[in-house]
C-alpha cells in the first residue's frame, strides 16, 4: 500500500502577511492607511491585498474616511501606532457611537510620545480602556503567536460586525515583522463573516436594539428606509436627544452589549500545570517567551501553570477566577507601568500577585525562570 | 411627483439665521435635481449648521466637529454610484478647523457637494471668529485679528481642484445656484454667506456691504471614481519551500549577522532562514537597521531549531558572523567566549580575542561579504548543508554572483 503524502506547504512569512490575508478572507474590504513605524508591514501587504486600498493625509482622515466607508456598509481596516491612535481617538469615539465595524491594528512601540519608532513594546492597553469618554468598553484582542496573527483577526472582524462596534487588536514590531516557517496547509479556513442587513416591515428605527440589545443594520443611501446615522447623544430614531430616557438609555446600551456578548468573544489559552502554586499571567510577545520558560519548568518536573490573555477588553470573568486560585501569580508584560496589573486592580494590588516588566527590550525565558524560581 | 425632501417644516435656527434659507434652498435644489429621497446622503458637522439632519427627509448622518468632509469622502468612496449624491454641510468654525480635509476631497475630486454655510463666526459656542471671519468683524470682536485676512475658502477649494467652487450670498431665492453644484460629477462646494443674527451680523443686508464678490470657478477635469478590485490571496505568489535537505544541530541555533546597510545583510539572513526551512528545521528571522535604511548597521537574527521556537529574542549568539565595523559594533555586546564569530579581518574587534577573522570584503566585495562569510561557516562546520544555501537562490536575478560569493566562502 502507498502511503499517501500529506499535502504541506513550507515557507517563510510573517504576521503581517497572516494578519492582511486572514483579515481580507473573512471579509475585510476597504483599507486606509498613513504610515507610521511599526505598522508599514501591514500597510504593504494590505495594498497587494484589499479590495479597496487608499492612502490618507493623516490619520485623523484615516479613519473619518473608514467611518464613512463603515456607514455605507463596507467593513474597513487600518492600523497603526500610538502616535496615530491618539489622533483617532475622537473619531474611535463616533465610530462606537455611531455603532459601525471597523479594525483597528495597533502595533505598539515605545513612547511615551513619538518614543522610539523601532523600539517594541506593549504599553497601550490603558489607552483603550480610556479611550471611550466616559469608561465605555470596545473589544480589544492582543496577539500573542503566530498562529494568532491568522486566528484573532478573523474573530475580532466577526465581533466587529456582529456587535456594530470598532474593536482593536494590540500587537508590537516583533510580533508583526518577524518571519518564521510555516506551512501555510496548517492554517484553518476562515469563515467570511456575513453582514445582516434589517429586513423587517417599516418604520426603521436605525438605533431599536433587538433582544441582543444590537440595532439591526442598514447602510446610508439604501433604496428600502431612511438611515440616520448620528455621533451625538441620540434616540432611537438617531435623532440628537440631550438626556431623554430613550436617548441615555441608547448610550447605555453600549456597554451593556459589549458585556452581554463577552462569552462569544472570550480568547485565553490556559495550560495548568497540575499542583502547580505558580501562574503565569501574560499577553502579546511576552506570551512566547513565558511559554518557552513554562516548557523548561515542565522539562525539569517543576510545572508552572500558565494563562494568556488574547481578549483583553472586557476581561473574561474566568481571568480572574483563575488568578484568584492561585497561591503566586506572576503578571509578566513588555511595559514598565504594568498596564494589566493597573487595568484589574488598580492600585490595590493583591498579596498573590507580582508583577514583571521591561521597558524597551523583550522580557527574556531566563529573566522569567529566575522570577518563577523566586516564587518558590 | 414633487419629492419633499424637508422632513418638517419649522426650523430649528435662530430668527433671521442665514441657516434658515440655506437649508430651504437646498431642499428645494434637490427636489429640482431629480434624485430620489433616499438616493441622497446628508452629512454635516458639530455647528448650528449641523442641526439641518432633523430636518431632512433623505438619509442623515451626523459626525464630528470639522471632519465632516472627510467622512462624507469616506461614503462617497464606498457607494462609488454616480446616482448617489453625498452633500456635506459645514459651518465656517468646521472649514476652519477641517481645512485640510476639503483640500485634499478637492484635490482627489471626491464626487461630492460641500455647502461652507459662513456667517463668520462660531454660533453655537457664542460667537467666536473662525478663519472665514471678516475683517470689520474682527475688529469688533479682536482687534489685533484683524491683521490676518480670512481664507478665502472658494478660492482655495478651486485652487486645490474642486470642479465647480462658488461663492454665494444668501438671499433670495439661490436653489439653482446650488442645483449647478449639486449636478456637477466629481467635487463641488458652494459658500453661502448668510448673518446670525445672535453673534454677527443682523441680516444679509448688512453683510451686502462687506464686500463679497458672488464667483463660480470651474476647473475640467476628468471624474475617476474609486475602485474596488478582485484581488488574489497573498499565498498563491508565494514558492514553497521543499524540505529535501537535513541539518546537524543538536537543538537551537541562534545566529547573529552583522553588517552595513546596502550590504546584503538581510537577503543572505533571509537565504539563510530559508536553507534551515529546506532542511526541516524551525526558523525566524528578523531583522533591525536604523530608520534610515540606507546608512548605518545592518543587523539579523536567525534562529534554526528542531523544536518549535515561541521567543524569537536570541539571548546569547551560537554564531556570529560580521562583515563591517558597524555591524560589529551592534553584534559585540551579544557574543562570547562560546560564539563561533567569524568576522571580516577589516574589523577591529578590540579586546575580543577569540574567532576566526578572514578576507571576506577583500574577496568578494561588500555587498557579497556576508554570504560568502555564511559558505564558509557552512562548509567549515558542516551544520548545514552549503547545497540548502545555494538551492535557495536557484533563479536568482543575481544568481551568478551569489553563487560567486558562495563558492569563494567554501574555498577560504
Ligand atoms: S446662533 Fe447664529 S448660527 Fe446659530 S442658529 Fe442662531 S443665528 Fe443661526
Ligand atoms: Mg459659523
């Protein structure tokens, strides 16, 4: 009997190229990019790759062009760096608003301020958290291998599409623009997310949530119903209301849906080391030199258990569970400020729990094992 | 039909406010213009002149302060439907403070109406100037602004390229001057003037007197709308790479090359990786030079493992492999007494007193020095197989000379 061959197909790629295609399989359509240092990889791919691809005079233009775009039923990417997400603020804020998709891709550099272009790290998740005037949440998703540049994205579009929200994915420069082999035979197919348009009897009420507290779609210059689509405080008809019960009762519902929802959107990976009192806490880059050390604790019999978070904003409720459980936890992150530690607990640091940073430069296996070590 | 497009029939706005007969106006221009209700989109701004969505029976949308030319460029773009007709409405305070994005939607001919509704000043806000203020206003209000002369904003719309730029007064009857914008294909704007009466100046009357002059500037130039293409994945360009070759490493083997930008540092790094690939191992590569590419150090990291690798930092170089000074300089912090370095015998390595220094540059040239360095690593160890190394260039545009640089290396 011959033996059939597996079909494989070796190469050397990056995340970039994993993160554009992934992206444009399940449906991303529309592009818009101003450059900036470390994004341009993903600038790159995505102009061999999108349907509709534009460069913008800034990004303030980047993503009042995407919310446009988004309004008239497109889904629409960009990605960036701090310096370019801050002037998008204002504009992430119309965008949640409004209630349009959209992805954004933040790879993460060193700041403060324009920093170091080409230095990594990953200090931007108190950003997003405060993005939102007010505390409201969008979904945010790190990356934290390689096989998540082609997984999260797809995931993040469809959370995008389905809750009518922006979302953003964190990433950094190492994970983005280091290539590595892969056989691309391994990947798994992504499914093309489909848009739901509303279909029901008129009045359309642009903003009327359904029991998902989702308000049903239509894209401005549709021949069925009148669309409004509004950036103010807003009724459900996306009339301008100041504070009318239905209109803060819509702004409200915001962040009610993002909540109601996080199970669908919930990613972690969580590898417990049996009778382990150590858990390791991580997300982005840092995940994979925290798993190499976890696989020598585990190659010398003394396991560590092992937590990384792919879904950020809101936290999954199993997070803290978990962290709670454990005698040690270490929250090791590429940031001097211990962004996640901050974001759970503030200044309130529980007993259990450490935390381990670096500020420009990765954290590496060796630093993490002496860190496990002291633990014991 | 006669298609109503005002939604009510009471206004929002201020006794008097220019808004009032500009918004009448432009109701009664696309009633004249043929479109159907819903084949027109309403975009406008934070500013009183922002208020006109409630009173609109098309589709709405309602943005931001001064972005509300981009954003109205960004439906424009995704409809890409000569039928459709995207109007955007702003302020003088919005053109002001969204200057750069009218510019650019003229300069791109976005197919798109922008009516400028200047009453000079800020309404909503109490009545500051903007940059379309008037100088017999600034005077009142600030007087060392009057200095500074207002943008005249027809002007600069039609300088940028905008195929149709007008500027009107508000008065009277003026839906047919609007009606030639609103038919225009590619991208118009119209500046109305018109008084509010709560911060400015009382009544079209007084504003006769300022000394605007009514103009229509057209520029020809061709429409060409935005497209969206059918594109093929990134994959299919992409060779595979087949694994037909085997290595001798134990475990890792964690790589340093060090050179100067223009070198090709980071094309023998990529050869390299890909040899390890064609072998069946696990590798990363990356690289790391300065924001100007062309000058300075040029540095890689190439990791080949049997085992999959998760951190791609490499905390202590097995080899070392350096062909300028300035790559040595980024590399000599990174190497010890356990690193096979082997450098050019043009560097100075100072007190670094180990590894294998030869006439790299000497033989081959700058830009094929790390290669041929890499060949004769290669060849001299035997961890991986030289064959891997040139298989990876078979086809090459610069096949020849790598080749070149290749053989001398394994003859060093
Ligand atoms: S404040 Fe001025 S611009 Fe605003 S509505 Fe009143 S008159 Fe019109
Ligand atoms: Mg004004």
């Amino acid at each position: 009997m011959v033996e059939e061959k597996e079909k494989t197909k070796w190469v050397m790629t990056d995340g970039s190229e994993l993160i554009i295609e992934s992206l444009v399989r399940a449906g991303a359509n529309a592009y818009v990019n101003y450059p900036i240092t470390p994004s341009n990889w993903l600038n790159a791919f995505a102009l061999k790759r999108f349907p509709f691809f534009m460069p913008a005079p800034d990004e303030i233009t980047t993503l009042q062009w995407l919310c446009g775009m988004a309004a008239a039923g497109k889904i629409p990417v960009t990605a960036t760096s701090f310096p370019g997400y801050a002037l998008m603020i204002e504009t992430m804020n119309e965008v949640y608003m409004m209630e349009l998709p959209m992805v954004i891709i933040l790879v993460q550099r060193l700041g403060p301020s324009t920093g170091s272009a080409t230095v990594g790290a990953e200090g931007d998740l108190l950003v997003m958290n405060g993005t939102i005037s007010g505390g409201f949440q969008f979904p945010v998703f790190s990356i934290s291998s390689f096989e998540d540049c082609w997984n999260i994205p797809p995931k993040a579009l469809k959370t995008a599409v389905e809750l009518r929200t922006p979302v953003v994915i964190l990433t950094s420069k190492e994970m983005i623009m280091t290539s590595r082999s892969f056989d691309l035979e391994k990947l798994h197919a992504v499914e093309p997310v489909k848009m739901k348009y509303f279909t029901g009897e008129a009045p359309y009420k642009p903003y009327k949530p359904n029991e998902d507290l989702i308000p049903e779609f239509l894209p401005v210059g549709n021949e069925q119903h009148q669309v409004r689509i509004n950036s103010s405080t807003h009724d459900h008809a996306g009339m301008i209301k100041k504070a009318t019960p239905e209109a803060i009762g819509n702004s409200l519902r915001l962040q009610e849906k993002i909540e109601k929802h996080i199970d669908s959107y919930s990613i972690y990976t969580f590898i417990e080391a049996p009778e382990s009192e150590t858990l390791i806490v991580t997300y982005g880059i840092t995940s994979e030199a925290c798993r190499e050390s976890v696989c020598r604790c585990g190659k010398s019999g003394k396991g560590v258990s092992l937590l990384i978070l792919n879904t950020l904003i809101p936290l999954p409720k199993f997070v803290i569970e978990t962290m709670n459980s454990y005698r040690n936890v270490i929250v090791i992150e590429e940031n001097s400020q211990a962004n996640l530690v901050r974001y759970i607990y503030g200044v309130n640091l529980p007993t259990n729990v450490k935390k381990m940073n670096a500020f420009g430069r990765m954290i590496t296996p060796s630093e993490i094992m002496k860190e496990i070590a002291s633990c014991r | 039909m006669q298609i109503d497009f005002l939604a009510k029939k009471k206004m929002p706005y201020c006794p008097g406010c220019g808004h009032h007969a500009s918004n009448l106006n432009l109701a009664k221009a696309l009633e004249k213009s043929g479109y159907n209700l819903l084949d027109v989109i309403i975009v406008s701004d934070i500013g009183c002149s922002g208020l006109i969505d409630e009173n609109m029976a098309c589709h709405t949308v309602h943005g931001l302060h001064g972005r509300v030319v981009a954003l109205a460029t960004g439906i424009a773009y995704a409809l890409a439907n000569k039928n459709k007709k995207v109007i955007a409405i702003q302020g003088d305070g919005g053109a002001t403070i969204g200057l750069q994005h009218l510019l650019v939607a003229a300069r791109r001919n976005v197919n798109m109406t922008l009516l400028v509704l200047n009453n000079n000043v800020y309404g909503m806000t109490g009545g500051q100037l903007s940059g379309l203020s008037n100088t017999s206003l600034k005077e009142k209000i600030l007087h060392d602004e009057a200095y500074y002369p207002p943008f005249d904003i027809t002007e600069m719309a039609y300088q940028s390229g905008a195929v149709y730029a007008s500027k009107i007064m508000a008065k009277g009857e003026f839906s047919d001057k609007l009606g030639e914008a609103i038919k225009t294909e590619g991208f118009s704007v119209v500046e109305i003037i018109g008084p509010c009466p709560a911060y400015a100046y009382n009544s079209i009357k007084e504003m006769m007197e300022l000394g605007y002059e009514e103009k229509v500037l057209t520029n020809t130039r061709p429409f060409v709308a935005p497209q969206f293409y059918e594109r093929s994945s990134l994959f299919d360009s992409k060779n595979a790479i087949e694994r037909q070759f085997s290595a001798k490493i134990s475990n890792k083997l964690s790589i340093l090359l060090g050179g100067s930008a223009g070198e090709g540092v980071q094309l023998a790094a990529d050869l390299l990786a890909q040899a390890g690939l064609s072998c069946g191992l696990n590798n990363t590569k990356k690289g790391e030079y300065p924001i100007t590419v062309g000058t300075g150090f040029s540095l890689a990291e190439v990791i080949m493992s049997n085992d999959p690798i998760y951190y791609t930092g490499i905390e202590k170089a097995d080899v070392a492999i350096v062909t300028s000074q300035d790559g040595w300089e980024m590399v000599k912090s990174r190497v010890n007494e356990f690193t096979k370095l082997f450098v050019d015998e043009t560097i100075d390595t100072g007190t670094v007193d180990y590894g294998v220094k030869l006439p790299f540059r000497e033989k081959v040239g700058r830009k094929s020095a790390v290669l041929c360095a890499i060949a004769y690593w290669m060849s001299h160890s035997g961890v991986v197989p030289v064959d891997a190394l040139v298989k990876t260039f078979a086809g090459h545009k610069h096949e020849e000379k790598l080749l070149e640089a290749v053989n001398t290396g394994i003859s060093m």
